[in-house]
C-alpha cells in the first residue's frame, strides 16, 4: 500500500459515519508543517496569516506552539472579531475602507491595543480620522513597502500591485506623516514578496519556465534584501521604536529570515499545505487540509460521477486554481467538462473501484478558501476524528 493509499484508508475509516461532502484536516500533517516552517524561520517567529487558515481552532493551536506569535488578519472587521475574541496581537495585512470599524477601533481601549492597521497612503490617515465618531484610541500602524522586482529600467515589473511606496525616502515620508498627525503611532513595517513567495520553482514538465522562475526570485530576493534593510534604516530614523518589520511567506520562510533587517515571517498556507504548493524546491510539505465528495453515478467503465466540486480558487483564471482529485490515486477531470457547479465528471481506471457513496478526496488549490465552501473542519489524528471545529464561515462570518 502507497503511502498515499494508507492515507486514504485512514481518511475513509475516520469519516466513515459522516455523509460527503466534508472537509478534514489531519493534525498530524498539519503540526508536521507548523514545525518545518518553525526549523525553516531559524528562531524568528511566525506571524499567522489567517486568511490561510480561517478557523479560530487551528488559529488557536498553533499560536500555542513555540515559534509562532501573532496574527495577520485580511479585513479590518476580521481583526476585530479576533480582537475581541481574546487575540492580542493582530496586524491587518491590506488597507481598509470600513468607516464602522474604524469608529469601533477608535473607541475601544482593548481593540486599539491589540489591532495594527496598513497604511500605503496619507489619505489612509485622513479616512481614519474621520471614521472616528469621537474615539480618541491611539491607532497603530504599519507602513506597505513594495516589494515588486523592476527590469528594464521599470518597464517590466515582475510582483503584485500593491503598495505605491518603494524607496526608502517613500517610506521615511509617510513615517514622518504618521509622526506629525495626533492620535497615530508607527509601531511596524511589512513587505510582502509574492512573487517570490507564492510562485512555484519546479513546475512538472516546464523544466525552461521553472529554470526561469528560479533565476528571477535569486535576483528578485538579491534586490529586495538590499532594498528592504535601507528602508528600514530610513523608517528607524524617523521610528526608532518600530517593533517589527515583517516579511516572507511560506515559499520564502528561509530565505527572508534570514535578512537582519526582518524581524518577523508571514505564513500561513505551508500549515494546510493546497496544491499550489506541490511546486517548490525551497520546502516539501504534508498536504492536511483535504475535502470529500461523494460519488453518485457511474456513467460507464473508468469514470464516475461525483456530486458538487466545483471550487475554483482566487486568482488569474487557469487550471491551476482547481482543486485537484488526490485520493484514490489516478483520477483526473474530463476536459471539457472540468469540476462542476453540481457535479464532476472523474476519468481513469481507479474509477472503476469506486461504488456508489464512496468519497473521492481532493485537495483545494489554495489554503484557506476551502474554508468558505465548509462550516465545520473535522480533525483526524491517525484513523479517528478527535474534534470538529466550525471555521469562519460556521461562526457565521463572512468577511469578504
């Protein structure tokens, strides 16, 4: 038996009293991948990106393990409801609009304590303020660096479009803005390098394309490191008691720890470990989050039928944002029907041993979207559930 085989069995006897569809996440795996990013970020602690995870659960028990502190939340009603829910350190990873939140952040003690804002912008700061309904809370803030790797000049930029600051003067301005303007305070800096963190080296069958990746992030890591310890240089001038300055992801957890100048790592995803994680040279994780569909047809020999599955992940649309069928081992969509709405199609001869009612596992091609489509995760420790906790959506919350 493969070891992915053993895996199914074990997935089918801790489920086999629970109708599909149904999502489990194996706690194994997933301490196993909570301790390789810890070995990974040599001694500097892991700040949890929560949309990666979106079960406070899970939230909760790795933040009880030695190596990770913190939070980084993805919407300002998130970080609040987290706040408030007796996480103490959330750092809100994008710029908000929520004049609500704002008014709440500004009025509780409690929550301006614990929650940090992103700002790329004065204007950010200006929104603020008139969001404040008369809360005079200090709000704490970081400042976005952009992290895209320029070429030609600038002609080709190669990274997500995010923040607008890139140089170090950039940087050091808005602090300054920041230190003029009462009821702020700069306490952190974040720098996100997606391009280097999110995207796979060893893609199967594209040996030039993963050739290519690998000789872009060697000098996109070059650049940034530099670029990044002189904007820190910058902000510290302005903000000598900055308390952090973030950095990584989980394709990147090694090589941004080991800058001098971060003090901290982003990660979430190397935690569930989705499919589009398989793709890595730089780590080699456990897939634990996994959902079951249940096969209800059998059109005919090497293909069944399996309800609902169609999850298609966030991002530029392509092949590479479905979820793929992983166990039993051998099954691949059809081509011109892919997952469905209602129901999937499954080719190849491993079809033919499945019954109906039998589960069909697949994994989600990123991490914590499955998530939205699941309000309960069941957590497997070898072949038993031991728990079952409801994730964002089973507390009802819906934060994007």
């Amino acid at each position: 038996m493969t070891p992915r085989a053993a895996d199914r069995a074990r997935y089918d006897r801790a489920t086999s009293h629970l109708d599909a569809p149904v999502a489990i996440v194996d706690l194994e795996a997933f301490d196993a991948n909570a301790d390789d990013l810890v070995r990974r970020a040599a001694r500097k602690p892991i700040r949890v990106a929560s949309k990666s995870v979106r079960c406070r659960a899970l939230l909760e028990r790795v933040l009880a393990r030695e190596g990770f502190a913190g939070i980084m939340s993805f919407t300002l009603d998130e970080s609040l409801w987290l706040a408030r829910a007796g996480f103490e350190d959330v750092l809100l990873a994008y710029p908000s609009a929520d004049r609500a939140g704002f008014a709440a952040l500004a009025g509780d003690e409690k929550l301006a304590a614990a929650v940090t804002v992103m700002i790329d912008d004065p204007a950010q700061l200006e929104l603020i303020d008139h969001a404040r309904n008369g809360g005079a809370e200090e709000i704490r803030v970081c400042l976005e660096l952009d992290t895209s790797l320029w070429l030609l000049g600038g002609r080709v930029r190669i990274g997500a479009r995010r923040s607008p600051l890139r140089e170090p003067a950039q940087l050091a301005e808005l602090a300054r803005s920041v230190a003029r303007r009462p009821g702020f305070r700069l306490v952190g800096l974040m720098a996100y390098e997606g391009h280097v963190a999110g995207v796979g080296d060893a893609l199967g069958g594209r040996p030039l394309r993963s050739r290519a990746i690998r000789l872009m992030q060697t000098a996109a890591r070059k650049e940034l490191a530099a670029r990044r310890a002189a904007v820190v240089r910058a902000v510290r001038a302005v903000a000598p008691d900055l308390e952090f300055v973030n950095g990584g992801g989980t394709g990147s957890v090694q090589h941004t720890a080991a800058e001098e100048a971060v003090t901290e790592i982003a990660a979430g995803s190397g935690l569930y470990v989705p499919r589009l994680f398989d793709d890595y040279t730089s780590f080699d994780g456990r897939p634990a989050a996994l959902f079951a569909q249940p096969v209800v047809r059998r059109p005919g020999v090497g293909v069944v039928t399996v309800l609902g599955g169609g999850y298609p992940a966030s991002g530029a649309p392509g092949r590479d944002r479905l979820p793929v069928p992983y166990l039993p081992e051998g099954l691949r969509y059809d081509p011109r029907e892919g997952p469905g709405e209602v129901q999937t199609p499954l080719l190849g001869s491993a079809a033919d041993d499945l019954l109906i009612g039998d589960k069909v596992w697949f994994r989600h091609a990123k991490a914590g979207e499955l998530c939205e489509r699941f309000d309960r995760l069941h957590l497997v420790e070898g072949d038993r559930i031991t728990a079952s906790v409801p994730t964002y959506r089973g507390e009802g919350q819906t934060f994007l």
